[in-house]
C-alpha cells in the first residue's frame, strides 16, 4: 500500500497469480476498485485463464473504480492559510 495526498493506494492486482484461487481473485479486485485504486495488472497476462481475465473485464466493477462516486486522490488536497 502507498499513500497518495493522504488517501491509501493499493499497488498491484495479483489476480492470475499462483496461489489466488477464483473467489479470492473477485475479492481481491473488488477492494481494488472500492478503494479505487489503480487497476495496474501484477501478473503476465498471457497467462491469464479465462475467469481470471472475465475477473478483470468486469464492466461494473470497473465502472465502480472509475465512477463519478469513486474517491479521487485530489479530493485530499486542501490548501490551509495562516490568516
């Protein structure tokens, strides 16, 4: 996890890596997009397997990343006077 202007980012999706099995992988991608994080792939993607690659064509989860209700970085930035 990173902080970006006060808000927690999460860093790279791990969805199509060894050890995730299906329902850990939606989990997973979901908190992403809640949080909304980047959607930044951290696995080869030519070894995708078919749900792992549905998992992350997923146009309401991405819509909900992506949305106009999604938290954005810039919501953080406050500018604070001394007057």
């Amino acid at each position: 996890m990173s902080k970006v202007l006060g808000r927690t980012r999460l860093i790279s999706l791990k969805v199509g890596n060894n050890g995730i099995d299906d329902n850990e992988a939606i989990s997973h991608f979901s908190m992403w997009a809640l949080m909304s994080s980047p959607l930044i792939i951290g696995t080869d993607v030519r070894t995708l397997t078919a749900p792992n690659l549905a998992i992350y064509l997923n146009p309401a989860v991405i819509a909900l990343n992506q949305g106009v209700f999604a938290p954005r970085s810039i919501d953080a930035v406050h500018t604070h006077s001394n007057t």
